[in-house]
C-alpha cells in the first residue's frame, strides 16, 4: 500500500512539476531591450513638513536626477511637469531611473525646454501585496507626497494643477486608492499609469486588510464612476512572462463603456509587441518609450504642464498605447489633396493584386485603382508598405483628369503599424463618394521599399476551425489549408475562449517559387481585451505559436482570430493541437493559490485519520499512510457541488442570507471587464474535473511536504543529539501546567505588544522541540534495546506479539528500557509529526507579516494592525496545550470520538470559503485542533 502511495503521488508531483514549469519558464525569451543610464544617477530627498516625517518615518520621496540636470535641482527650484513613480510590492524607489533616465535624454531634443520632473516614493520596500496592513498608510503618505511636489512649484507662473503618477504593480492600486481618502481633490492627479497592477483582484489574499482595501477602492470606482469619469488610467499587463501577477488581473474593474480606462497587454502595444516579466516592465525600453512619447504629447505648449482637456488625453494614449496610424499625433488628413499633373507618374493598375518595388533613384509615382468595376465583387481593399516615409500614402479620388487623379481626400488615418510594415484595410462600402483609390508610392529620398496591394472578398478570405477539446492531449488535430492567393486571411479558432484552454499553433508555409519576400505576420487576435501578440517570420517556415487566453470570452460563441498577413503564391498550413503541458501551467496560473486551501484539506483529514486510528485500534497510523489516505474528493467536493446547485434556488439563497453566511468562494475571476465579484463566478466557467485536480495536486504537496518535514527532523535531531542527554520516556520535552500557563501568558503578552506572528512562531518552535525530543528518544531507545540482551529482548518481543493487535498493551508497570516504551515514544511521534506539520500552515501564512514588522522595527516596536490578533490567543493556547499531548490521554479521553468526526465538515467548510480568503485556513485549523487539545485536558 505504502508503495502505491508512492507511486501515486509521485506521477502526481510529476504533473506539478511540469505545470510548475510551464508557467515559470514555458515562455518567450526576454526580447526587452534595457535602458541605460548615460551619467550617474542620483536621488534627491524631498523635505516634508514635521507632521508628515513623524507619521511616516519609514517613507520618503526623492526627485531623481542625472549629471548637469542633478546638479541644477539640487536647490529644488523646478520647471518642468512633475511625474511621480510609485514602486510596488518590495520594490525599491531606484526603479524610476528607467522612466526618468529616458525622459530625460528625450527632453534633451525637443524645443522650448519641455522637460520632467520624475519623483519617487520609498515605501520601505514593503511586502504590500501579502500584508494589507500597510496600504492605507501608504496611500496617506501618497496623498501627502503629492501635496508636497505641487508646493514646490508655487513660484511659477503656471504652475502645475496636478501630478502624474505611474505605479507598478501594487504601486498602481495604491494610486487609485488615492481617491477613497475623504479629504483627496480628485484634481490633483487626473493621469495614472499602472504596469502589472492586479487591479481586479489580490494575487494572495492573507488577510482581511487587504481584501478590504480592495473592496474600498473596487466600490469607489465602480459605483461612483461618474465623480471620476475625468481621470484617465492606463493599465498594461507584462504578458505571459509575469507570472507574478497575471495579465487578466490588470484589467480594469469600471462600467463598460468608459474611455478614459484602458486595459491591455505589453504585447498589444504599438512599437511594444513584447512580453516583460513583473520588474522588467518598470525597464523595458520598447515600453518605457512609448510612456514617454505620450508624455510629451500630452504637454499644453503654453503652459508646458500636462493638459488638462480628457478629449486630448484620450486621443494621445490610444495614439501610443491602442492603434499607432503610423504619423504624427497633431498631423491632420488632407481634406483636400491636389496632385501634379505629371501624366508619367501615373498608372492605372486593372490586375488583382499589386506588387510595386521603388527604383533606387528619386522618382514621383501614383498608382490608380478603378473603384466601380470592383464594388459588387469585392468588400474590401487591402495595402501594406515597408519603409514608406510619407505617412499619408493612400488616397480616394474624387475628381480625375484622363489617367490621373486631380482632387482627392486622405484615408491613411486607418493605416495600422505592424512590426515589418504598415498596413491600410479600406471597407468598399465606406468609399461611396470615391471613384478611384489612388496609392502613392514615390521615392523622394532615393530610400527603397515595397508596396503590396490588392482587391479582397473577405468571407472568401475568412476560414475557420473547430480547436481540439482539451482532454485530447495533444493526439488529435484540427488542420486547414490556406492556398494564399490574397495578402490577408483570417482563420476563427471556433470554441477558444477558455482560459485553461491551450494549443500549440503550428503555421507552415510553402512557396513554389523561391524569392525574396516581405516577412509574415501572424497575430493572435482577441476581440474582447486587448491581449493580442504578433509574431514575424520569414517565408517559407514553420512556426509554433502559444494559443493561450488571459481572460475568457464574453459567451460561448466568442472566438479567438488567427489574421495571417501572407506572401502571395504560397501555401500554408495551419494546424491545432492541444498542449496538455501548457494547460496545466494555465490551471496553475489561475488556480494556483487553492493548491494550498486542499494541502490543508489533505492534512486535516490525515490528522482525523490519526484520531480515527487511535479510536480504533488504540495507536496512530504510520504517517505516509494516513496523509496518503487524506485524498478523499468524493466526500469533500461533491458536498461543495452540491451546495452550488442549492445556491442556484432562490430559497436556498434567502436561508444562506438568513444565516448570514459569507459567499462561497467559487474559482478564480476570468472576465476582461470586471462585472463580477470574485468569489461568486458562475461554476460552469470552470470544467467539473478542475476541483478534483486541484485536491491531487494539493495532496501530492501534503504527501511530499510531510515526507519532506520527516526527513528534516531526523537530520536535525542528528545535529542536536549531543547537545542532550539521552532519554528513554516518552515525556521527554513536556511541560509542566505552571509553564504552561506561564508561557501562553507570556506569548499572548508579546504578541499584543510587538507581532502576532512572533508569538506564534516561538510557540511553533517549541513544539517542534518536542517532536525533536521524540525523534532523539526514538532513536536512542532502538540503539539501547539492539545492545540489549538478547533473551530480554525476546521476552518483551513475546509478551508484545501477544498481545491482541487492536488492543495496545498498557506499559505502566513496565521497564523504561522496552520494547513496548519504543512503541509509545513511536506512537506519540507519529501524532506529534501530523500536529506539526498542521502547526506549519498558520505560520506560514502568518510570516509576511512577521517579515514586515521585522523590517520596520527600527520605525516601530509594535505591528500595528496586526492581522493574527483575532486568534492569537487561542492559537498559542492550543500550541502550548497539545506539546503535552499523547495518545494515551487521547485514548482514554471521553471526547475522542467525538473530535474524530470534526475534520471532515472542517475540511468541507474550508473548501466553501478559503479557496480565496486563505487567512480563513488558520481560523478552521483551529476549530479542529481546540478540541484536540481539549481532548489532553478531559
């Protein structure tokens, strides 16, 4: 059985371990270019008033600089448009030297001395995004920081009314939590910028803190949308290599519809097109670029301050973030364009399909398409060039003279930059008033590029293909041909609109005649967010693309586009496979933080397996058994199913109310628009076997991480063996009632006075002494009776094997040095290690807090809030209690079975409502292990 145990799990951490791998490693290389600092960067303190300083002596604000610029501020007399960096979860006030450095060499080239002014908050570092407690002070000090920066100007003419800030990760959430302050004017911040903020949801919920502070920001910017609709956001996701947070988190949580929130992916962005991981976002130049380029657009030229209209805002971050149309942001269409009459510059194209590259020398030409022969045949015109300087290029005629166009308008405004080219997608039907298109492909720099045209029908240019299901691993596929004729086709992948779904795209292309050709673009179109990624290849290959979602479609009838941007005369070949691999890193990606909600479960119903064992048979099982036997699904999961079907009636939702219970945690929120709460997502989001899959996986990690434990405590107890004199009881390492008392007194003292997380580590620890203690007992009685005689040994061998097997032998009258002392110091180690490990989860999901009061006790002696001060007494009462523990008073304890039947609802309840409250999980772990102590005492 113990190897089937083994077996079992061990194919089990197998599967974790290559869904660990895919989502931490399974992803494109860093293709970020890095930003460099030209001079030596410094960093400036700003002084703050006396109050401020006092309140929050932890946190300061600097003004970065370099060079000449460095020493010019050092008085802090400033000019320029103030933008202030918010470092995220641990992060440091150094990251905006990316942001600030370019901004900088940038604003060495532009005219009438626009410039930045780029401020940075020190938020100590702090571990924000695992310990709430410290977020509403930050965003106090950030209201106060900027209060600060805005002072520094009162001396100018036009001051700035506002400050821009850029947040990365939690940074971003604090900057909109700047607006549920009562006293805050929304006007001194109308731009925010945040990079790989999880805005819709808390990666890790470990306290209440910071699920209510969420909740605080969620209700300001939801249900009061309207007081807000004048401060824009913009906030980018890093894409599949950030798995730190992932890119549907960053999506906004507003009413559908507002302009002035966008959403999106790094992979989306123009001029971008690449995926960053959780720090190089904040110093990815191709990102980082296009910050600062929207930053200069945004500049009033009078008041050289940011603007203050919403309209220019809009126009300028969609210019930079959403659709680049390949020209400048204020350079207009020509209303009216006159041609000259050259007659030999132009010529009428009456094929299909053009394909046009310049002479090296300096020539004027224009190319002519007749509109009206093509209207009923075709729906749409399509046209890209590589290298094109002119940024108006193609145009609709409306007055011609012979084979030449004399009066037309500009179309170009729809043109859209791709990574080797530009390309314009005119719809026929929106050129009623144009005869002819007329393309201009003139050389006037001598510069060479190409010009590919052509007439598209496009449902003859649209294919589509169901993708395989995803339990098909990978051994079936769905494959279509595309005999390209065209430039463009677009092939749906119909049923892609799950998040755990996951393929391996493969696009091979064949060309019968060999020649030089313009790249291809492939690109993964998402029609609900904006998470689109373009790959560039040359022709002919064969490529391998992800099809992964970061947020799920809106219906069942949403379908991810494949637009495949094609050389003419070729085939390609496009074929589907699902890549099981990928979808286990997709499932840890978005369920990974119930993996240890079901750990706890495992372990909890293994300790109920010991106090059933003991129950039974009088002793405890052997460890790998009763944790092996801790998989249960059938009793855990199908009570939770079951509770969903009944929350689906509306009587049973008026009872759950009645009772005032809190909502079921459901899984993990998918939606791109943020119209649900989390915890409340309709089931059928999620396939029926993802639930048993995730108690597997979690049971695995309680299988290994027990045998893992086991192993640590004989090495240790190895180590520590000289230290203590050899002991042969089985009440080595207890205490005494009176140090009991004493100690919980203590314990309890000092968590309220300094960390909640302290007390419960010390009290942790001095249960781990004990099963230690036991170990070293342990092994010192087996070497002792190996060296003892060997018809003493026989006796008590026999006197043992006598004994009927359900009914342990009492060993009260016998000799310290036994076989049946062995079996009891045993018996009491194999509780004592289920106990521990159990005592293991509440300090694990305490130690971010106590990381954090560690790291501010040069500020602060005492943690304040404190999140384990709920249950810190209780805690360190039951530690103290069970470190006496054995099974002898279990086994006689009148309670027993009574306690034996607890973890099972425990378990069941922890499902329901942990999955994303883990701090939930110490709370039910406590009202399992109170009874068992109470057990010892009764």
């Amino acid at each position: 059985m113990k190897l089937a145990y083994v077996a079992f799990y061990g194919v089990t951490l197998g599967l974790l371990a290559v869904g660990l791998r895919e989502l931490l490693t399974g992803f494109e290389e860093n293709r970020c270019s890095m930003t460099y600092m030209f001079e030596y960067p410094e960093y400036r303190r700003v002084a703050l008033p006396r109050r401020v300083a006092r309140l929050y002596p932890a946190y300061g604000l600097y003004l970065y600089g370099e060079g000449l610029y460095a020493q010019e501020t050092r008085s802090l007399k400033l000019t320029g448009a103030p933008v202030l960096f918010l470092p995220g979860n641990a992060g440091s006030y150094k990251q905006a030297r990316s942001l600030g450095s370019v901004a900088l060499r940038k604003a060495e080239n532009v005219e009438a001395g626009i410039h930045f002014n780029v401020f940075t908050v020190d938020f100590n570092e702090e571990l924000v995004a695992l310990y709430g407690g410290s977020l509403l002070r930050q965003t106090h000090f950030l209201h106060e920081s900027i209060k600060a920066i805005l002072r520094l100007y009162k001396d100018l003419e036009s001051p700035p009314g506002s400050v821009v800030l850029v947040g990365h990760s939690m940074g971003g959430v604090v900057a909109r939590a700047l607006f549920t302050l009562p006293r805050f004017k929304p006007s001194l911040v109308t731009l925010i910028i945040t990079q790989a903020s999880p805005h819709l949801s808390p990666v890790l919920a470990l306290d209440t803190y910071l699920l209510d502070f969420y909740a605080a920001v969620r209700r300001k910017w939801v249900n009061q949308a309207v007081d807000l609709r004048n401060v824009t956001v913009v906030s980018v996701g890093g894409g599949y290599r950030d798995y730190q947070v992932r890119s549907g988190l960053v999506s906004l949580p507003c009413p559908p519809g507002d302009p002035n929130k966008l959403s999106l992916v790094a992979t989306a962005v123009p001029r971008t097109w690449v995926s960053t991981d959780h720090l190089s976002i904040v110093w990815c130049k191709e990102l980082v670029l296009a910050t600062v380029r929207a930053f200069f657009d945004l500049i009033d030229p009078e008041t050289r301050q940011f603007t203050e209209s919403t309209g220019r805002r809009i126009s300028v971050l969609n210019h930079h973030f959403i659709r680049h149309p390949v020209r400048m942001l204020d350079e207009a269409p020509e209303t009216a364009v006159t041609f000259l009459d050259l007659p030999e510059a132009w010529s009428e194209v009456n094929t299909l399909r053009l394909s046009y590259s310049t002479p090296k020398e300096v020539q004027v030409k224009y190319f002519l398409f007749t509109l009206s022969s093509r209207r009923k045949a075709y729906s749409h015109f399509y046209c890209r060039n590589s290298n094109l300087e002119m940024s108006s290029w193609v145009y609709g005629c409306t007055q011609r003279n012979g084979s030449s166009c004399l009066r037309a308008v500009d179309l170009s405004m729809g043109t859209e930059l791709l990574p080797p080219y530009k390309v314009l997608i005119l719809s026929l039907s929106d050129l009623s008033s144009v005869t002819h298109l007329v393309v201009a492909a003139s050389s006037l720099s001598g510069k060479q590029f190409t010009v590919e045209c052509e007439w598209q029908r496009q449902e003859s240019q649209t294919l589509s293909v169901p993708v395989p299901h995803v339990l098909s691993f990978g051994l079936s596929s769905s494959d279509v041909t595309v005999n390209s004729s065209g430039l463009l086709h677009t092939v749906e992948l119909q049923h892609f609109h799950q998040v755990y779904q996951a393929f391996r795209i493969t696009v091979a292309s064949l060309c019968k005649v060999h020649k030089d050709r313009t790249p291809n673009v492939y690109r993964m179109q998402v029609p609900w967010f904006k998470e689109d990624s373009l790959t560039t290849v040359s022709v002919p290959s064969v490529t391998e693309m992800s099809g992964m979602l970061h947020t799920r479609g809106l219906d069942n009838t949403s379908a991810v586009l494949l637009q495949l941007h094609t050389a003419p005369n070729c085939q390609y070949k496009v074929s589907v496979r699902t890549a099981f691999h990928r979808v286990l890193g997709q499932m840890l990606r978005f369920c990974g933080p119930m993996v240890p909600v079901y750990t706890a479960v495992t372990l909890l119903l293994a300790c109920g397996g010991q106090l059933s064992s003991i129950l039974r048979t009088g002793r405890p099982g052997d460890m790998s058994q009763v944790v092996g036997k801790g998989l249960q699904p059938h009793k855990v999961d199908l009570p939770v199913y079951l509770l969903h079907v009944l929350l689906g009636c509306n009587w049973f939702q008026e009872a759950w109310s009645f009772l005032y219970l809190p909502p079921m945690d459901g899984l993990p929120l998918t939606s791109p628009d943020g119209s649900f709460q989390q915890g409340v997502v309709p089931v059928e989001t999620w396939p029926r076997l993802l639930s048993p899959l995730l108690y597997v996986f979690g049971a695995a990690v309680a299988f290994w991480g027990s045998a893992l434990l086991r192993l640590v405590i004989q090495l240790l107890s190895l180590i520590l063996a000289p230290l203590h004199r050899p002991e042969v009881s089985r009440h080595c390492g207890t205490l005494r009632p009176r140090t009991q008392l004493l100690l919980t007194l203590s314990l309890a003292v000092i968590g309220g006075a300094s960390c909640g997380a302290l007390a419960v580590f010390v009290a942790f620890s001095l249960h781990l002494y004990r099963v230690l203690r036991l170990q070293m007992t342990e092994r010192s009685l087996s070497h002792m009776l190996n060296l003892a005689p060997q018809k003493y040994t026989d006796t008590e061998n026999g006197m043992v094997n006598a004994e009927a097997p359900s009914k342990p032998r009492e060993c009260n009258g016998a000799p310290l040095l036994s076989v049946c002392a062995l079996q009891d110091v045993r018996d009491d180690l194999k509780l004592h290690l289920c106990l521990s490990v159990l005592f293991m989860l509440p300090v694990m999901l305490a130690a971010p807090s106590l990381i954090h009061w560690i790291r501010n006790l040069r500020f602060s002696a005492q943690l304040d809030p404190d999140p384990c001060w709920p249950h810190i007494v209780p805690l360190i009462s039951v530690y103290v209690l069970l470190i006496n523990c054995n099974t002898l008073k279990l086994r006689n304890s009148k309670l027993l079975h009574f306690v034996s039947y607890l973890p099972l609802p425990l378990t069941v309840a922890m499902v329901i409502f942990s999955p994303f409250h883990l701090y939930r999980v110490t709370y039910f772990l406590l009202a399992a292990l109170a009874p068992v102590a109470l057990c010892c005492l009764l």
